[in-house]
C-alpha cells in the first residue's frame, strides 16, 4: 500500500471511526505527513494516527504530536477572528455569508484538525458596496480588487480576508448566468448558521452547501488538480446534513450547471475511497459513476502532488513559465474528464488563457 492510500486508510479512520485498514510504521511517518500537508489534511491524519495508539517510537510521536497541536492552536486563533468580524457584521445587520473554512470545521469530528486557510465570506450584490464601505471605515482597512477571481481583500492582524461579489466563477457563460439567476435569492430565503465561540456566524443552507462545495472542488480539479481537503470537506457536508439536503432541488441545480453527471462519478469515489456511507449520497449510484472510479483516482493520487511541485519549482507568481503550466494542466483535465461536464470543460480553458493574458497586460 502506497504512501497516499496508507492517507486515505488514516482519513476513513478520522471521519468514520473505521479501524485502521493497513500497517503504519515509524518510517512512514515523515512521507505520510509530508503527502498529507501538500493535501490539507495534516491534522486530521495526525489525529488518526494519535487515536490509533500506533507503535511508532518517541521521536515521532513528538513529530505528529506537534502537528496536531499546531493545527489546534491555529484553528482556535481563526475561530476567534471570524467570529469577532461575525459579531462585527451581525451587529450591524449586514448581509453576509462565510463559505468554507470554519464553518466547514464545524461539521468535522474534531473541528480544530481541519487546516485553516484564509477567511472567504459573501455578500449579495445588493449590499455589497454597503458592507464594503463599513469595513473599510470601522475597521480601518484596505481593499484590494483582484478581478479575475471577482473578490476584494484585505488583512486584519496577519489573516487575510477574501469579500466576494461571486461565489462561483464558471465557463459556459449559460452556467453562469444560470447561478446568478438563483443564488442570492436562495440564500435569502434561507438563512443558516453555524455558532463558533458562541457567535452565531451566518452561512449557506444545507442544499447550498451541498452544492457549492462541490463546485468548488470541481473547479480546482479542472484548473489542475484538488486536494483531498476539499474532498473531504464534500463528505462531511453530505454527511452531516443527510437529512437536510433537499435532494430534488439539488438535482434541478446540478442539471442547470451541467455538472449533475460530474456529481455523480466524483460521488463514486467519495463513497468508494474516502468512505462516505453510500445510503449517504444524495443520488442513487450506478454503474456508469462507477466506471470513472479507476481513472479518477489515479488523477486524485497524482495530480495534486505534481501540481504543488511544480509551483516549486517555478513559483506562483504570475509569469510565462506558470501561466503555460496552469494551460498544460486545464487541457489535460479538459481531455481526460471531457464527458463528465462537457460545456463546463469545453468553456473553461479559454475563459481561463483569456485571463492570463489579461494579467500580463
């Protein structure tokens, strides 16, 4: 077993409290924490391997164990900032949404080992300059556009906030105006929230989130690869809000994206590989998802890795080198997963090669 499915064995065991399904040693240890940061999924690994009482000697019990208390430090840290710019919002009844991140760990069996990254929160079109200009003059900030990713940001105390007019950001110019068409108004006539440090933090409904982790995750695995965070962000939302999901309205939305196919065949893999209970996936499953599985997990064991090193390899930055890599990576995604959501895929490579120019003009 392979240093990624020995991950995958740890991670069945953090989300579903299944035995450990393979032999960890201490000289798996560095390669597994090293695979599992390029995923991030550190903390939860490191979790599993600590609950799973695994003879592997002193010295890298410290290691993990050090991961494991980095990520619970952070995670409280980050709690505390999001739900402070929460009770900021909520006090002046400012429209809002925060997408992913800590409302997402709050869905985890242990919600301080989800690794933490930036804090992502909506705001409607109809009040986004409002809530914009509060920010700026209460809080004393700078906002910075990035266009091509449709979002403002700006830091408070070394964490970056990302304020988006856009939740998603698709190909087909029909799929994109199909979401705009419904969102906002669905998130109004819904209102979620999640409580984090006894802060009510509102976010998205059950069936939005159901919905838009996915899209999310589908994004990054056409623009080159997602990572197994991501995946298992999917999980837990369907799992956690199994009997909330509405799954007809689910359904109408992934057909008007064109991504209900997708849905189904990367749900494959979810429930096959990462261990999602199948009675817990919204759609039944067939044996056209289940075609996929072989292909989609070798994409989902390789693609990520390869991707983050070769960002080490050139940088991140914007620059020939990468906007060429980035290209390379969307075609062969494009390619290989064409059928999955054929007018997404056909769409999103020149939209994409369009921005890249746009940036170095």
């Amino acid at each position: 077993m392979n240093t990624f499915e020995k991950i995958l064995a740890l991670l069945r065991c953090e989300l579903w409290g299944e035995p450990l399904a393979c032999e960890v040693t201490a000289d798996d240890i560095d390669g597994i924490l090293a695979m599992a940061e390029e995923q991030g999924v550190s903390g939860l690994v490191a979790n599993a391997i600590i609950g799973s009482n695994l003879p592997i000697g002193d010295v890298k019990t410290v290691d993990v164990c050090t991961v494991q208390r980095l990520h619970e430090l952070k995670c409280r840290d980050m709690n505390k900032k999001v739900s402070r710019f929460a009770a900021f919002l909520n006090r002046r009844e400012l429209k809002y949404a925060v997408m992913k991140g800590q409302t997402m760990a709050t869905l985890y069996p242990h919600p301080l080992m989800r690794s933490c990254g930036d804090i992502d929160f909506y705001c409607p079109k109809d009040s986004f300059k409002e809530v914009q200009r509060v920010i700026e003059e209460r809080l004393g900030v700078e906002m910075h556009h990035n266009w091509s990713e449709r979002h403002d940001n700006f830091v408070i105390k070394d964490c970056t906030f990302e304020m988006h007019s856009d939740m998603m950001i698709f190909g087909a110019r029909s799929h994109q105006r199909y979401w705009d068409s419904f969102f906002d108004e669905a998130l109004a006539s819904e209102p979620s929230h999640v409580v984090i440090d006894e802060i009510e933090v509102k976010t998205l409904s059950p069936t939005l989130d159901a919905l838009y982790i996915f899209t999310h995750l589908f994004g990054h695995f056409v623009m080159g690869g997602s990572s197994l965070k991501q995946w298992c962000d999917w999980a837990m939302v369907l799992h956690c809000y199994r009997d909330e999901i509405r799954k007809e309205e689910l359904e109408r939305h992934l057909q008007g994206l064109g991504l209900l196919k997708a849905y189904r065949a990367m749900g494959f893999w979810l429930v096959e590989k990462l261990g999602l209970p199948k009675e817990e996936f919204p759609f039944a499953l067939e044996d056209e998802d289940k075609r996929w599985l072989t292909k989609l997990h070798r994409n989902v064991m390789t693609m990520r890795g390869e991707n983050v090193a070769k960002d080490r390899k050139i940088g991140h930055h914007v620059s020939v080198a990468h906007t060429l890599m980035t290209s390379s990576l969307v075609a062969r995604q494009s390619v290989s997963f064409f059928r999955l959501a054929p007018k997404e895929m056909f769409w999103t490579f020149p939209k994409m090669a369009s921005w890249s120019v746009r940036k170095r003009l």
